[in-house]
C-alpha cells in the first residue's frame, strides 16, 4: 500500500480494498519550492495530501505575514472554503521544499461517492477531526502562555525547527519573532 492508501485507511477508517479505490482518484504531482499550490484570492477545487516535503499555509494582514500551519508528510492541504463553497481562498499555500502530492480535484471527490456509499459520511468526519484540531489550536492560543505554546510545539516538532524559517513558526505559534527567539535561548540555555 501507498502512504497514501495507509493514511486514507486509518483516517476515514476504510478497509484495504475501499482505501485503494479512493486512491485512485488522488493524481501525483510535483512543485517545486517556492511554487504556490494556492494563492489567495483564486479559486481552487483541489484537495492535497503531502507526500514528500513541507508546506505552509499563510495570509497577508495589514502587510504582514501571518502563517497558520506547516504541513509535513501525510497532512492534507486545501483552503475549505474555496474547496467546498467555491469562494476566493483565504490561504496562501507554497511549497516550502520540492514537494510531492497526491491531488484530487471536488468532481472526483463527488465520483468516490458513487463507488464507496458512506463517503459523505466519512467526509463530515473528515470535516470534524480538522474543526476538532481547529479548536484545539484556539484553546492553546487562548490559554497558554507564549512559553508554554513554544514548549509544546518544540516537544512535538523538533524536526522542523531545522528546516523551517523560524519567524514563520512564531508567526503560527501567535508570537512576534523576537519572543521566539528569546524563548528560545532560553531554552537552549536550560539545556546547555
């Protein structure tokens, strides 16, 4: 099975045979880095999955940058909005390495009903997991300090300190990058 078939598998908890039959809707692609998957402001109606490499979802507000999310290998990549209701993208989404997808466009996505019949189904709980992890991230950014989100996101993404811009990771953690940095040497001088 694919990286793909396995994430589908396990995510929309489908079996094997049915995992495989939604891959096949999924086209690959490649872009390179720097190249956008999605600018803000166009219309799209693809849904990516990472395969290979990382990307970043962003927006601009009054001149500044502002990012919502790294996405690394088995995430999905899509603006929801433009994706479902057909409304200009909110979200910037370049390639921030070469990168690998597999790209599905919204008439394939309606057809995957027509082979696998619980498919709605299995997208509202799609749809919910992604609302979920939304609310998580809301709740971190409500409620803890700058250090503690620092802390947290380190623990569980030390890998990505090393190959992403660090103001990009502050900018998602809600935080400017000069408290970043001195959270940072903070740590680091805890540990040295």
């Amino acid at each position: 099975m694919t990286e793909l078939e396995k994430y589908i598998q396990t995510y929309f908890e489908v079996n094997k045979q049915e995992a495989i039959a939604i891959s096949t809707f999924f086209k690959p692609i490649t872009l390179d880095k720097g190249k956008f998957f999605l600018k803000a402001g166009s219309y799209s109606d693809q849904l990516g999955f990472v395969k290979t490499g990382l990307m970043r979802e962003f927006l601009f507000v009054d001149y500044k940058e502002v990012t919502k999310s790294i996405l690394t290998t088995c995430n999905f990549v899509v603006d929801m909005a433009s994706f479902v209701f057909n409304q200009p993208a909110r979200w910037n989404i370049q390639a921030l390495t070469d990168c690998e997808l597999y790209v599905i466009n919204s008439t394939d996505n309606v057809k995957i009903g027509q082979i696998i019949p619980r498919w709605q189904e299995l997208e509202r709980v799609c749809v919910a997991k992604f609302f979920t992890e939304m609310e998580n991230r809301i709740v971190q950014l409500l409620s803890l300090s700058a250090k503690e989100r620092y802390e947290q996101f380190f623990n569980s993404n030390k890998g990505l300190f090393q190959q992403v811009p660090l103001q990009y990771l502050a900018s998602m953690l809600g935080m400017t990058p000069e408290t970043f940095s001195r959270i940072r040497k903070r740590q680091y001088d805890k540990i040295s």
